[in-house]
C-alpha cells in the first residue's frame, strides 16, 4: 500500500521567498505530524493534526510557519519570507490514531529545503 | 535540552557481529517508545516499539529492552548486515514539552557495518 507521500522532495529558493510543502498522510491516518531535521540533527517537532481538532503547533518556530490540513487528509506546511536557518529536511508523518500516542508513525521521505 | 539521548554517536561493527544501539530518556512519563532507522535520503522507517508494562519485546533480528528503573533504552540487531548500516533514532512519547501529542527523538546513533 502507499505510504506518506511528500512534495516536492527537493526545493531550492532565495532568501525571502514564501514556499509551501505539501504531504499526503496514508489513506485511513487521522493523525498527521510535521517535523524539521537539520543536517546531522534529530527531528524537531513542529505541529500536530488529529481529525477535526484544533491542531498542536506549539512546535512553530516563528509567526512565519504555519499549516493546513483539508479535508482530514492533505496537509501543507507554508514558511513565508524564508530565512537561511530555514534550511533543513521537512518530515511529514502520520498515524492511524493520535492522542495517547501509542502507535507508530510512518514517515515520508520528507522535502529538503535549501534556502540561498 | 532533549530529553532522549544516545550514549554513542558512531558505532562500527563487523558484518554478522550483533549491534547494541544505547538510548537514555529522561521523562518517567513516557510509556511508549520507538526505534527508527534512517537511511540516507530517506524518512525515518520504523523498526520497533515497546510499551512500558513490557521489559522486551522482540522482532525479525531485533529486540529492544526497555529498564525503566534507569530510563533506558536499547536496541539490539542480531547477525548485523550491510544494509543495516543507517543512523538509528530512540524516541518517547515524553518529553519537557510535551502535552502528550507529539515523540520526542533522540540525536540519532550511526551504525557502520564492515563488510
């Protein structure tokens, strides 16, 4: 079966530019999560969506991050005026279930983000 | 600062050795934990986990033990193979911050296997 499906896998833009990322969670995943991954780093955890509820984004960096999940399925994550630090891997993941947290994430192969 | 952690950033093995993967966690919340292996390129790809009303569990080639009593966490990889060469992630669904809704992961420990 399909598994978390992230796009574009690579994106390179200038300093300023807004971009936006998009994942598409495995069919039946009510839980979906967005995490950054510098070069070397662990993952950071930026923002959490379970079914109809208001999402989690205590992981938000900035006022410049923010996401959007429609239809209970799609998300994207947007960065506007990126900066140079932006740059990192951006992890999409998701789950059949969130809340308790006790059931494995299935991660996509995430976008790298390069920010000249 | 992270609340899991990995004792060994680099570990080399030789081809059909068995692997030890370290991990310490701080949160005595956490009651759930996973193991993860990344490769390059790739997203993490998970491996195994445990809930804490269970000391061992055990997959295909890999066990992982969890002692509670010290937080900590390891990951054991029978026969090790070239293609289990990766960096391998500990998380926990406890962390300094965390409401409960998201894991927290560790730096991540290289495992290098010579053929």
């Amino acid at each position: 079966g399909a598994g978390v499906s992230q796009s574009p896998s690579n994106k390179v833009t200038e300093k300023g530019k807004d971009v936006e990322l998009r994942c598409d969670p495995i069919s039946g995943h009510t839980a979906l999560y967005w995490y950054r991954q510098s070069l070397g780093q662990g993952l950071e955890f930026l923002i959490y969506f379970q079914g109809n509820s208001a999402p989690d984004k205590s992981g938000l960096p900035s006022d410049r991050f923010s996401a959007e999940r429609t239809g209970g399925s799609v998300s994207t994550l947007t960065i506007q005026r990126t900066q140079q630090e932006d740059s990192a891997v951006y992890l999409c993941a998701s789950s059949l279930v969130g809340g308790l947290l006790d059931q494995p994430q299935h991660f996509g192969d995430g976008t790298r983000l390069s920010i000249l | 600062g992270e609340s899991v952690g990995l004792h060994l950033p680099t570990l080399s093995v030789q081809e059909g050795d068995n692997s030890i993967i370290n991990c310490a966690y701080s949160n005595s919340a956490s009651d759930y934990f996973i193991w993860y292996k990344q490769e390059s390129g790739k997203g993490p790809q998970f491996i195994i986990d445990i809930r804490s009303n269970m000391d061992k569990r055990q997959g295909q080639r890999v066990t992982v033990l969890l002692n509670k009593t010290v937080k900590h966490l390891s990951l054991q990889i029978a026969a090790t193979q070239p293609g289990d060469s990766a960096v391998y992630f500990c998380a926990e669904n406890g962390g300094p911050n965390n409401a409960g809704n998201m894991l927290t992961f560790g730096g991540g420990t290289r495992l290098m296997v010579k053929p």
